[in-house]
C-alpha cells in the first residue's frame, strides 16, 4: 500500500519564501531531480519562484563506494506552514522511491526545507534553517544562483557571503551538470505550427516539439524577431488568413502537425474587467472561429498532400458543466471547438488525425497567483490533488502528434488529474 498523502495543511494569509535543497545520486538524477520539481510546481498553495541548475557533486560522508550526487536547489512562495512543508517533501521522496536507513545512504531523492521566511525553529522533527546549510557547498552553490541575497536568520550572513566563507576546493568540487545530447526524438524531421505560443501552455507544447525533433513554426499576437515567427491577432478574419498563407510559406506547403491552441485571455489583465458579451465576442473568434476557419484549411493542404495531424484544445469540464460567468462562457466556446473536432475528423478521415486535448486545473499565468480559495478548490475537486501544469499538456500533445498514436483521431483527451466532474 503507498504511503498516505500528508494532511491538507492550514493556510495562511500571506505566502512566505522558503528554500528547499534537493539531490539525487541513484537511478536517472535528472530525471528524478526534474520530477520532484515537476511535482513541488503542481502543489497546491506553492508556487515555485527559481530553480537552479544541476550540480554534481561527490559524496558527502554515508557508506563508501557511492555515485556522485546531482544537486540543486528551489525558491519557493507557500502558504504552507513549515511542517506540513516538510511533510510535503517527504511525502514527494517516499513517491521517489526513498527509504532512510543509515544516515547519508545512497537515494533516489533526498528533499531538505533549508530556509522558510526568517523563522528559526528547532523541534523534534525540524529545524530551520538547515542545521549544516552554511557549511556544505553542494548546497550553496546552486542556493547562492537563485538565493544569493537571502539572509540566514541564525548567522546574520548572506547565501552569497556563506559561499565565499568556504574553501575554494569545497567550491570547486561543485560542478555544473551538463546532459547528454538526447537521441533523434518521435517528431524529427516534421513541421509543426503552434498558435498561442508565446506562453503557457502553447509555450510548452512547442518545446516539447522540439525536444522530440520537430521545426516548431510559433505564433502570437505582437511581432518578434524570430524567422520562425508568425505575429496575427486571431480575432481579426483577415490575419486569421494571413497566419495560414504565411504559414505555407514558412513550411514549404503544408505543416505535418498544426496545434490550435490560441485562446483570448479573459481573466487576467485588462480583459478580466470586461463585460459579459464582450468576453463572449473575443471568445468566440479567437477561440472557436479561429480553430474553425484555421482547421478548415490547413486540414484540406494535409488531406491533399495524403498526411498530417491537427490538435484543438477544449476544457474538461465544457462536457460537465460549471457553474457562473466564466463557465458559461468557456462551456459553450470550448464546447463548440470539441464538436468540431469530432467531425473534422471525420471529414479529413483516413488522411489526417484529428484530436482535441481537454486541459483540467492547469497552472497557467492566472494559476499561479489564484486565492487559497481556488487552490483549496484544486485539491478537492482533483482526485490526484494537485495542478495539472503546461507540461502535462505538452506530453499528451506529443503523444497524440506521434506515431504511438496513429488509431487516435476524433477524440477529446482529458488531461485533468482524474476529474470527473
């Protein structure tokens, strides 16, 4: 039976900084090491500031014959108190595969709180800060490249003045980590267009693209200086056009994966103040009339040419339903972009896929600064009880771009943690 997740934690009114230490010297490093981060950005009521990069360093007391270990280290803004924050982390180590046994043993994921806000505690079962942060270098170096300013509140010193107390050999054993070069991925050789690209989950579906091997062509609203780039403001049917025929010409003809993602902003910025009709109005072109008018046409170049696979994005709870303003208005925009997709796809059959993904809870810009209240409502209503990130999104766009899903078209794809409702 797995552990059992640590309780809902009490909130506080405002979020506190805290550091967390993490280093890994058993299995894949990295990948252990980017899971853990993956995991500390979907909590609910944590929101991850800065990250390092990896360190390798060699072992620091333990049995002999250990590997090196990669380090690094996170800033974080949380309204968690300090012990369930510990909880919390090792709750992730224990998800990692860890099992203490003797001190400074070889593990998949080890997880220290090192700071939180200018507390000193020394209980039982914490003590903050870190009770030897000021003497190890494998964890100043990559604190001091995202901390340096930080005050230790037991000795008064900067992070950065910390560092430069210890021995320059204690330095130097710290090493930036460098990744092998990843092999040929399932995208290479394709071209793929990615509307609404410049952030979010647009952002990270075209990195992702790119780490699998594709030509990511990219698109936003406002021009950039990038020969990859197509700048069209989707609400307009003009350069709704433009964005295709551009799009022609940067691929050489048809794109072999095109992803409707683009969507009108309407909770945050200016636009959140808006009334109800004039959200509905930009909704509707850029998020249905946009995929509609876009998919119509790049779907006709892939049927001609004999290939090709389009992705919409819907919302999970477009089919369920939610209740207020922004539901409606989501519910019946997104709604609309599922049904066409549906039969999309089955007018481009057999030539070109057609799928939609159907993002939950994900932790875009709003995400990350929603109230306790809407993080509290995360947890309850998300049977994993955490935040879906862009990321999440980005593999199952992967996926569903690739040849492992070569009998998926017409399908709405949820990627909402198990939500049902």
């Amino acid at each position: 039976m797995p552990p059992p997740r640590p309780p809902t934690p009490r909130r506080s009114s405002l979020p506190t900084p805290a550091a967390v230490a993490l280093g890994s010297n058993l299995g894949d490093r990295a990948a252990t090491l980017d899971r853990a981060v993956r995991r500390l950005r979907a909590e609910p009521g944590v929101r991850v500031v800065a990250a390092s990069g990896y360190y390798e360093t060699p072992p620091v007391g333990g049995p002999a014959g250990q590997g090196p270990y990669l380090n690094a280290a996170l800033t974080l803004l949380t309204d968690t108190p300090p012990a369930e924050l510990l909880g919390l982390l090792h709750h992730i180590e224990r998800q990692a595969g860890r099992v203490r046994t003797v001190p400074d043993a070889p593990r998949p994921l080890d997880l220290d709180l090192l700071l939180y806000g200018d507390l000193t505690i020394h209980s039982d079962d914490l003590t903050v800060p870190h009770p030897r942060l000021h003497q190890r270098a494998f964890v100043l170096v990559p604190l001091a490249a995202v901390a340096a300013d930080w005050v230790h509140p037991g000795t008064g010193s900067m992070v950065a003045d910390l560092l430069a107390a210890l021995s320059d050999a204690d330095r130097a054993a710290v090493v930036l980590y460098h990744a092998p070069p990843a092999p040929p991925g399932e995208l290479a050789g394709q071209v793929a267009l990615v509307t609404g690209s410049t952030s979010g989950i647009g952002r990270a579906i075209a990195d992702a693209f790119r780490r699998a091997g594709a030509r990511v062509l990219t698109h936003g609203r406002r021009p950039r200086p990038d020969a990859d780039y197509v700048a069209a403001d989707l609400a307009d049917s003009d350069q709704v056009d433009r964005l295709a025929a551009e799009t022609f010409t940067l691929a050489g003809g048809a794109s072999d994966i095109v992803v409707l993602n683009a969507g009108a902003d309407t909770l945050t910025g200016d636009a959140a103040g808006w009334g109800f009709d004039r959200k509905l109005q930009e909704l509707l072109a850029v998020d249905l009339v946009s995929t509609v008018r876009l998919g119509r046409t790049f779907g006709a170049a892939m049927k001609q040419r004999g290939r090709g696979v389009i992705l919409t994005v819907g919302w999970d709870q477009a089919e369920t339903g939610m209740g207020g303003d922004s539901g409606e208005l989501f519910a019946a925009v997104k709604g609309g972009v599922m049904a066409f997709t549906r039969s999309l796809a089955v007018s481009l059959a057999p030539e070109v896929r057609v799928n939609c993904l159907a993002p939950g809870w994900v932790r875009t810009a709003w995400g990350e600064t929603a109230s306790a209240e809407w993080q509290e409502r995360v947890r309850r209503e998300t049977p994993l009880g955490v935040w879906g990130l862009p990321d999440d999104v980005a593999a199952a766009a992967v996926w569903l771009a690739g040849p492992a899903a070569a009998y998926q078209t017409g399908q709405v794809v949820r990627v909402n943690g198990g939500a049902v409702r």
